[in-house]
C-alpha cells in the first residue's frame, strides 16, 4: 500500500478513486522485480479493490499477473491451411471465445495433414471425407466434434475468399429426449443459487440473474456470457447477440419483469466496476466476461448441492441446455392454453433461438413432443422466480 500511496503522491492523484488510470500504472513488472513479489504487490492491490468494493465504492480491479513463457504457448500449425486455422482461431478469440478444444481438433487435422502428404492452401473434399472416416475405438461424440471444426474451418475460408469443400454431411450422434425442468426443480434450484456462498460477493448477483436470463429468454450459455452492456436495450426490451452460432446476429426479447431485473442488477454492478463492458463479468478478473467453465462449475455445485434429480432416474440429463428446453415447452404451452396457432407464431420462435431455419425449429420441438405429457406439471409463469432475486 505505500507504494499506491507514493505513487498517489507522485503524479498528484488526489481523485479518491482507485481508477485503471493509477491501477494500470502500478501493474507492470519492473525490470529488477521477482516474480513471486510482482504478484504479491499486484494481489495486494486486487485485495484493496475487493475492500472497497464492500464499502460500495467504485474501485478498477488489475489484472491477475501471468509469467507464462513462450515453451508453454500452443504448438503452431505445420500444413500448408495451418495459417487459414491460426486466422480462424485468432477470429473466434476475438469474438471472447477461448476456442480451446476447437483449436485443439484443428491442431489434430494439421497433424493428420502433414502425415499424409496433404499440400496446397486448397481444403480439399479427399482431405474432409479421409478425414470423417471413423477411426477404430472413436466415439461418435468425438467424431462429431472433429468434423465439426473442419466444417467450421471449411465455412470460414470460404467467407474469407479461401476455396474450401464443405461436408454437407453431419455426424452428430442421436440426441436423447431433452431434459425438461419441473416448477419444483427450478424453484430448488434458484432457492439454492441465491443462498449459495461465493468468495467474490459481486458473483452473488451475477450467477442467480445469469441463470434466470437463460430460462426467461432461451438463450444459449454462450451466448449470454457474452453479453455486452452497450447492446443491451431497455426501450425495447431486447438484448442484441452478436456473432452467435452460425456467425449471427439476433435481436432477442424479454419480458418486462426481467428488464427490471436486469436494469437494478446493472446498477449495481455499475457500482462496483463502473467501467466494465460486459454484463456478466468472472470472480477472478471482473474486466473480462464471465467464462462458460465457471458458469458449468457453479451449476455443477449448485445441482448437487440442491439434491435436484430428474425422473426415472435421468438426474444426468439436468444441464445448463435445459433452461432453454423448459423456455420453448413453455412458451409453446403458454400459446396452445391462450389458444393462439402455434404453426404461425413458430418464425418468431425460431428468430428469438437464432435458429438458421425455421424447419430447424419445428425438429426442436419435435425432440420436445415427448415431454408434453408433462405440461401440466410445468409452470409456465415466472412470478415468483424472475423478480426474487435476493440482493437485486
């Protein structure tokens, strides 16, 4: 702390806010510091932004200090579309993707490209279908995830004027009945959520809207971790999503009770990181969006935690996805009790999923008939989950 103070002193920072400014200026290295005291120092000033944070004081948290050396970086591409899969990773990452096991996948093709003689910045359809054959002792699930990245991979040069063969075949495996929360379930869950500890107290308003977004709106995990706060609109009631599966942009709509919600949970956070561009930030670098493995891991807890189990023994099919099958079952419940025609209301469903089309949606809801024999058991409402939000 006397180093802050001096440097306070020193530039004549006399605002009383620990702002980036004076934060960044005390976060590099110095060229005759050790490692362990660079993060001691920088720990100590994260500590002191935390400290003011439970005063209710706006303070800029610094980034966590990284001494990763260029041995432990990512092996590079070696085949001749290596730069075409660096592009495509570095354009992902961009987007706030950390494309870890994507990447991961295109490495194994480089690898596969090179041990087979492949050359020429051409992605070839001999190079995909040699490369979708099923490999003996392969699951389907990894399959489908290895063609995926070359599908990917294939689409992204040929938006980029790149000549790349893209499989018109699909390799996803046979999906099982979604899982469908009950009332019952999603009121122990939130009620478990909102009561659960976190060594960060702002992640207590963070993890219990997070979650209550999902299940009012559909959205995918992804795609509200990366929710920036310039896109999100409370004339409109909307939230724009940009880059999202399929590379698209969508509007999607809530209701007026979540944009209650969301607009007191802002504010408050507005307190605590005033500067921040994401609407859902991490515990352990509020500058940065909240990332999807927090997002699995606190579920994780929460789910084992709140004892929650599925009928018949299927508690395994409980996952994040599901918030967006109870959302469709219940939306499309709620058409079919107003006596609406569901048929017709069906594009607008599919607008709000960002579905590239609409018959991709009528499938949606075809995995889903099974479920409807559960209707009457599913509260469509939101009273009494959206708006309770403990803190907000």
């Amino acid at each position: 702390m006397s180093i802050l103070d001096d440097m306070c002193l020193a530039t004549g920072h006399s605002s009383g806010l620990l702002d980036e400014e004076l934060v960044m200026a005390l976060h590099p290295r110095k060229n005759d510091e050790g490692i362990q005291a660079w993060k001691q120092r920088n720990c100590s000033l994260r500590q002191f932004a935390y400290y003011l944070h439970s005063l209710g004081k706006p303070a800029f948290v610094a980034p966590e200090c990284t001494s990763k050396q260029i041995s432990k970086q990512e092996a590079a591409f070696a085949s001749d579309l290596g730069p075409w899969m660096q592009s495509l990773v570095e354009y992902k990452r961009a987007l706030g993707h950390n494309y870890l096991s994507k990447r991961n996948h295109l490495k194994q093709f480089d690898t596969f490209l090179v041990s087979k003689g492949y050359q020429g910045s051409e992605l070839t359809q001999q190079m995909v279908m040699a490369w979708e054959i099923l490999p003996k002792g392969e699951s389907e699930n990894t399959r489908a995830s290895k063609t995926s990245a070359v599908r990917i991979l294939g689409q992204f040069m040929g938006a980029n004027g790149g000549k790349a063969y893209v499989s018109p075949y699909t390799t996803t495996p046979e999906r099982p009945i979604p899982y469908v929360y009950s009332a019952a379930v999603l009121t122990t869950f939130f009620h478990t959520l909102d009561t659960y500890p976190s060594s960060r107290h702002w992640m207590r308003l963070v993890y219990p809207v997070y979650f209550r977004l999902l299940y009012a709106t559909g959205l995918r995990e992804s795609e509200a971790c990366g929710i920036e706060r310039e896109n999100l609109d409370f004339e409109e009631n909307r939230i724009l999503i940009l880059n999202a599966k399929g590379n698209k942009d969508r509007y999607v709509y809530f209701a007026d009770d979540v944009a209650t919600m969301l607009f007191r949970y802002d504010q408050m956070m507005d307190g605590f990181f005033p500067c921040r561009r994401w609407l859902f930030v991490g515990a352990r670098s509020p500058q940065n969006m909240l990332p999807s493995f927090s997002v699995r891991k606190i579920f994780g807890k929460v789910l084992k935690v709140s004892g929650m189990k599925g009928p018949q023994g299927l508690e395994n099919r409980a996952c994040i996805h599901a918030f967006r099958h109870t959302y469709v079952l219940g939306i499309l419940t709620q058409w079919q009790n107003e006596g609406k025609n569901v048929d017709n209301l069906i594009p607008y469903l599919s607008k709000q999923l960002g579905h590239k089309s609409i018959r991709e949606t009528y499938l949606y809801c075809t995995r889903l008939d099974a479920k409807f024999s559960e209707i009457t058991a599913l509260d469509t409402s939101l009273s009494g989950i959206i708006p309770e939000v403990p803190h907000v």
